[in-house]
C-alpha cells in the first residue's frame, strides 16, 4: 500500500516485490487506487523462517531501498475462492488492515482480527445540517466549528477506514452542492478516496487535508473568494520546494483544492508567466548556479532537474556552434572567452538590477527572481542608463 505521491508507483513496486519472490510463488491479482494485491505461496516464507511478519518487513526495507515508501498489509487467511465470499472476504480484510495502518504508526501490519462495523458518528446528520445552516446564514466560524466537531468524533471513534471515506463523501457531497448552487467555481474539490489514489494518507493527513479544503471552500461560500494572498503565497512555496519534480498545473492544483485555472492566474501575477515558463525558469536558475558551484557533469544536472536529454543537447549545441561553450572528452563544460564574456555580462546586470530593485524597498528575494527575468529581456541602452542612474544616485 503506497502513502507518498512517486512516479509510476505500480511499476516501481511490482518490480521490486517480483524481483524478490519467484514468479510461482506470487501472483499479481490487481491493483486498486493505492493497493497492489498480491497471492503468495507458503512455500515462499521457508526463506524467511516461516514467519508473515519477517517476509513483511524484508520487503519493506527492500521497498525503502529504492526509495518506495509504503506499507505492507499481510493476512494468513485462507479465502473462499467462490467469486460472491471471495470477494466479500477480501474487502473486509483489507479494510480492517488498512484501518490499523490509518490510525498507528505501523508499516508492517499482519496481526489481523476482523471487527463488526460500528455504528456511524453520533448525531452526524445533526453535523452537517449544522454545517449547512451555518452557510446560509454567512457564519464561516459556526460551520468551521460544526465541521471539527464530526472530525473529532471519528478521530476519538477511530472509525473503520469504511466510515471515514463515507464521511469524506458527505463532505464532497455537501459542500460541491453549496459552492454550485452560489456558482463558485474557484474550488476544485476531492474525494480523499484512496481507491481513486496512487498514495494513502494516515490520519494526520487526512485530517489535515480536510480541513484545508474546507475552508477553502469555507472562504468561497462567506467572502465569495479563496484566501487569495495565502494561497498564492503557498502554491509558490511549493513550486520552489518541488520544481526539480515533475509538475503539471493540475496536480498542484489538486493539492490546493482549487482550479488548474487559478494556479495558472497566480502564476502570472506572481512572475508575469505560464507556469510552465515559472517552472522551466526555476530549473534554468538552479542549473546555472550548480555549473558555476559544483563538479557535476552537464547530464547529471540535468537528470537532477528533470529536464530531457533531447533539451539538453539541443542547447549544447547550440552553445557550441556559437562557439560559447567548449565540451572535454569528459564532459565536462568550459566556457570560450566569448562565452564567459556573455555571463559576465549577465551576472554584472543580475547583481545591479538586484541592488537597484532592494534600493527601492524591494525584499532581496522578490528583487534577486525579478532580477533573473528582467536580465534577459532588457536591452543594452536601458540597462546602461538604469546603470548611470544609480551610480549616479549613489554619489550624492
């Protein structure tokens, strides 16, 4: 069971497991949202001294090696293979296995004693009545409020992995009505539902996450728009921290809860471009500080920022051509006097725009990323004048 978002999840686990165990031993039965299920033989614990426990946690550690971090769910039942108690018995399973692994610190779960469902959260439908009154009459606070209560309640109940995603739906259910019927689209709402999911959360995510979308549907409903300036604040956050991953506007998206739309909106009043460019642009910056910092092969950083081979050499080459750049039998990169005289030029106008734009009362982060765009695209006569002006400022 996968709980961090990866790159191809399922092709990195079944490598891993089915490189562990012989293809007779184990068979692949499906994948489901977060789950990979797997048949095993007994025969295969005789590696592992008969134990399910020690076969769990060599496979993790073999998991954790290749930097895949999930859980595993082992169950020593025997099932009915008729198709109807099959499935049946499956499902109850994996689902009071999936519980434990939502509420403990557990990674390694195969001690399984199937419980009754219990009963749903007390006086729930209360709950959301609460939370719907509370909208109509504008009270964020009363339905903020009402809406901790139920999560509350199935925190201390524990509630079976079953009963949480049924009160995710409520949620969903309740709160898209409200934001269709006051044609809101700014909120692009989840179900949370790990069976739609290449990841599982624990309960402190989910938590979390919750009550994140919440509110931001909560500020839609009362204001009439997102927290515009900390959510804008956020989504940049995370680009800066995760641009050497692949992103697409619709998964950070995703994670805010709002529109690819709105991302993109925010990106260009933040930088002036798509996000793609934003995201490229962040690369570009980062490569050309480890070139110039560090002992790493051009293809090497390239691979550490995502960027295509294919783009790589392209822009190798055409740097060559231009005789801007020499490459060793190496590979490693030296810059020809033309070329070094082109970053000078660069790095004269990145660090005078800088200055200039913290002279002006601008922070030194905003003034050093606009520095980056604006170095490129000024001409030679403006910025020899902007260059006269504050030399000429800093004499008086």
């Amino acid at each position: 069971m996968i709980w961090r978002e990866q790159k191809d999840p399922y092709e990195a686990v079944r490598s891993c497991i089915e490189m562990e165990l012989e293809s007779e031993q184990c068979v692949f039965v499906r994948s489901r949202g977060c789950v990979l299920t797997y048949l095993v033989a007994e025969n295969c614990l005789n590696a592992y001294q008969s134990s399910v426990s020690l076969l769990g946690r060599h496979l993790r550690h073999r998991m954790k090696s290749q930097g895949i971090s999930c859980a595993i769910l082992l169950d020593e039942h025997i099932f009915d293979l008729s198709a109807n108690q099959f499935r049946s018995e499956y499902d109850s399973h994996l689902y009071e296995l999936m519980t434990r692994v939502f509420w403990s610190e557990e990674k390694v779960v195969s001690d399984l004693k199937v419980s009754e469902q219990e009963q749903f959260l007390e006086q729930e439908k209360e709950g959301f009545a609460a939370i719907r009154a509370a909208f109509s009459q504008n009270d964020k606070e009363a339905a903020v409020h009402s809406m901790e209560a139920l999560i509350s309640q199935a925190v201390q109940k524990k509630l079976n992995i079953v009963l949480i995603q049924e009160l995710n739906y409520r949620f969903f259910y309740l709160l898209q009505d409200l934001l269709q019927k006051a044609q809101n689209t700014q909120v692009s709402l989840t179900t949370f539902d790990w069976r739609e999911s290449t990841w599982y959360m624990r309960h402190e995510e989910w938590e979390k996450a919750v009550k994140h979308q919440f509110l931001m549907a909560a500020d839609c409903l009362t204001t009439g728009n997102v927290d515009e300036k900390g959510t804008a604040s956020q989504i940049l956050s995370y680009i800066k921290k995760h641009f050497k991953e692949p992103l697409l506007a619709k998964e950070v998206a995703a994670r805010f809860f709002i529109s690819p739309v709105y991302v993109g909106r925010v990106i260009q009043q933040a930088s002036g471009e798509t996000f793609k460019q934003y995201v490229n642009r962040l690369k570009m910056e980062e490569a050309k500080q480890l070139l110039s910092s560090s002992d790493q092969l051009v293809y090497e950083i390239a691979e550490e920022l995502g960027f295509k081979k294919s783009s790589v050499s392209v822009a190798m080459k055409n740097l060559r051509e231009k005789e801007q750049i020499r490459v060793t039998p190496e590979g490693y990169i030296y810059l020809t006097d033309s070329g070094r005289a082109i970053a000078e030029m660069i790095y004269e106008r990145h660090q005078l725009l800088s200055r200039g734009l913290m002279s002006l009362g601008v922070d030194e982060q905003t003034a050093t990323e606009d520095a980056c765009r604006i170095e490129h695209v000024i001409s030679q006569e403006s910025f020899e004048a902007i260059k006269r002006h504050l030399h000429m400022t800093a004499e008086k």
